[in-house]
C-alpha cells in the first residue's frame, strides 16, 4: 500500500521545474502541508547578488501588488459611475445595495493595501455633501448608485494617497515601473476624477452612519487614512526586505 510518507521520499527524484508545478497545485487546492514536504524535498541552490538587492525585490512586490489593488479599485468606481447613469427602469435595487455593500466593506477593511494621485485632496465640495441620506424618505436608485460611488472615490483616493505618501517617505517616484503596464492610462483617468467626485471624509463618514445596519453603533471615524495606509505598506515593505535576506 502506497503511503504519502513513501511517495514523499521520491520526491528528490523530481526535476527542480516538476517539484515547481506540484508545488503550485499543491497550494491551489489548499495543501500547505505537502506544499512543505515538495519544498523540503530540493536541494537549496546558492545566488550572489548585491547587497541592494532586497530592498529592490520588496519594492517591486509592492509595485505590482499597488497597481494590481489600485486597478481594480478604479474599475470599481467607474462601473459605479456607469450604473449610476443608467436609467431607473434598466436596473434594479439590487445593484445599488451591492455598490453599497462594496464600498463598506472596503471602508472596513484592516488591510495595508494601497500611485500617485497627484492632488487628490482637492475634492469639490458638492461631492462632499451629495451622499448625506435625507432626513426622511427612501433615496432613488440613482442617488443610492451616485453615493456609492462617490464613497469608492475615496476609496482608490485613500489608496492612492497612501502608496503616493509612502513612496515619499523613501524619496521614490511613485509611478517608477509602470510605464507601459495595460491599464495605466485608465488608472489616471480614474484618478483624475476621484479629484472632483468624491467623498471627503467627513461626508464619507456621514455616508457610512446612513448606510450602517439598523442597530449597528454610530461609526465615529473612517478606518481608512492615507497615514495608515502608508504605515502599512512600510511594515510589509520591511518585511520582505528581510524576507529577501536584507537588513
């Protein structure tokens, strides 16, 4: 009878590109433990480098991560703004309360995610106060859609701001490496516009205490900042410095 023990004790036999893509399906379907025992199996191959080295890896990881996360909030609040174009009668309540649920979540998340948004802080004051729910009445559609919206500008702003903020901290330019990467174009377009559409964080604030759960406590303070979005990517940045055999 064939146990995972003997097959594993054949695994040195494998060539370094087979452990590779057993390693990958293994990690595919949640099996970390054989994923270990692949890994173990090959020898360690020694690498010179210089002594930047690491430092260069951490931030590439960073820059691909940020402008994958930064795309996929710019196509986010653009298909918000579609939505909220199109007409009441082509769609339904639905659409609106998952833009809703969307942007909330996002607002909640802890995460050290995160491009340079140029002057993003400039947000015109109408997109500040056009989301506040009214004191009575249920909103349209079109409102509910807007105000999503607007809330997901923030949120690529914050984004944005954060990863501008802490390309700063380490005097780097914060669109180094993404030029001619499909998509860019459409990130400044995106960007461009969460300068004029978009929540504030005061009205981003008095968007998410109208759209919390009956009975949830008042929210008190947006979780997302710029500062704190920084402060992350610096911790993971650090982190795979060291990951990378830096100091």
């Amino acid at each position: 009878m064939t146990t995972i023990n003997s097959v594993a004790r054949n695994y040195n036999l494998l060539t370094p590109e087979e452990r590779f893509r057993l390693i990958v399906a293994a990690g595919t379907r949640g099996d970390p433990a054989e994923a270990q025992r692949l890994i173990g199996a090959g020898p360690p191959i020694n690498l010179r480098m210089p002594n930047h080295a690491p430092f260069a890896h951490a931030f590439l990881e960073l820059l691909l991560q940020m402008f994958i996360e930064l795309q996929d909030a710019a196509a986010a609040y653009l298909d918000a703004f579609l939505q909220a174009d199109l007409a009441d009668a082509f769609a339904t309540d639905a659409v609106a309360d998952d833009l809703q649920d969307d942007a909330v979540e996002d607002t909640q998340d802890d995460e050290a995610e995160v491009v340079e948004a140029g002057d993003a802080e400039a947000t015109s004051a109408d997109a500040d106060t056009a989301g506040a729910e009214p004191a009575g009445g249920k909103r349209s559609l079109s409102e509910r859609r807007l105000s999503a919206a607007l809330a997901l500008g923030f949120i690529l702003k914050v984004k944005a701001d954060g990863w501008k903020l802490f390309c700063e901290r380490l005097n780097l330019p914060p669109l180094a490496g993404w030029s001619g990467l499909p998509g860019l174009e459409r990130l400044r377009r995106a960007l461009k516009l969460a300068e004029e559409a978009a929540f504030m964080p005061e009205g981003m604030l008095r968007w998410l205490n109208a759209v919390r759960p009956a009975g949830e406590p008042e929210i008190h303070d947006v979780a997302m900042t710029a500062e704190d979005t920084a402060a992350g990517l610096e911790r993971i940045f650090r982190e795979r410095v060291a990951w990378w055999g830096g100091e």
